[in-house]
C-alpha cells in the first residue's frame, strides 16, 4: 500500500498513461476474475488459437 500511495503522490506521467495502466489493471481483474468463474475472455480463445 505504501507504494501505491507514493505513486499516487508523484506521478508526473501523462493521465493518457495513466488511464491506461488503470484500464489494464482492471482487466487484469476482470480476467482473474473470468478465469476463477470458469469463464475465459474471447481474447485468451483467441490467444491460444495462434
């Protein structure tokens, strides 16, 4: 916790960086998620495909 309150506190990257980086961890969340629940996402069928 007491890194991601530094983060927090001096990020100076640019807020398209950080929405990203917030938008990628949410689909890391939402694909735990999935892979808990049994339910992979289309992009991981997709994956193995290749």
């Amino acid at each position: 916790m007491q890194i991601q309150d530094r983060y927090e506190k001096n990020d100076s990257r640019p807020i398209q960086e950080q929405r990203f980086l917030a938008r990628s961890k949410i689909l890391l969340a939402s694909n735990e998620l999935n892979c808990l629940l049994g339910q992979p996402r289309q992009e991981h069928k997709a994956a193995r495909r290749h």
